[in-house]
C-alpha cells in the first residue's frame, strides 16, 4: 500500500478495499476491509445505488462496535 510519505497515510491509489474506524484510527494506519467483508459489500452496494441515481433519505449506519 503506497504511503504519503509526509503524513504515513495510504495515497489512495490502492485498489483494495478500504474501511477504517476514524474513532479510533484518524490516521487511517489499519485498513479493516478485510475483517468486516459484509460492510464493505454493503458499502458499495450503497455506492452503486447512489451513483445510478438513488440518491434517498436512506441513511444507514455502518458500525464496526
């Protein structure tokens, strides 16, 4: 994973997926994509539904605790 070497955060160039807790990692140091699978299928699920156009009141959390 590429880094800023100024701030040691990722360049966003990657192209795994990414999700991190900011409530506890601002810095973004620990990817957590690959420990909650689900959340980010759900996520881009999301995404997708929001780039074709439904863009919805639909609010919903995405808790990792």
């Amino acid at each position: 994973m590429p880094l800023q070497r100024a701030t040691n955060t990722e360049t966003a160039n990657s192209r795994d997926p990414q999700l991190y807790n900011l409530d506890y990692d601002i810095g973004q140091q620990r990817n957590l994509a690959y420990r909650y699978p689900k959340i980010v299928r759900d996520m881009a699920k999301r995404i997708e539904e929001i780039k074709q156009g439904n863009v919805t009141e639909k609010t919903e959390e995405f808790r990792l605790f």
